[in-house]
C-alpha cells in the first residue's frame, strides 16, 4: 500500500443530509398553510393523499 491513499470525505456525507429533505409549504384558497416536510424519493401521489387528507380536515 501507498501513503498517497485517498479516505472519503466526511464533508460529502454532510451536504447529502441536507439535501435528503424538501420542504413545502402549500396554502390554499382560503389562506389555509399546511406544511410538509418530503424525502427526495417520496411520490407525488402519497403527498397528494396526505395534502387531500389534511385539507379535508380543515374545511
């Protein structure tokens, strides 16, 4: 082994926890806000049953 290896950088591991998240804050017609907080591999379809769910209960 060389001493010239290369270790991976813990600086990366930081950066990707920050981009596993979106937030989103939807408000509707009647300035209702619900927040949501979605992993990068969450579908489109579960947020839209969440926000349908959620939105049913406030009107």
């Amino acid at each position: 082994m060389s001493d010239t290896e290369t270790k991976p950088s813990s600086h990366d591991v930081g950066d990707k926890k920050d981009g596993e998240y979106i937030k989103l804050k939807v408000i509707g017609q009647d300035s209702s806000e619900i927040h949501f907080k979605v992993k990068m591999t969450t579908h489109l379809k579960k947020l839209k049953e969440s926000y349908r769910s959620l939105s049913s209960l406030h009107a």
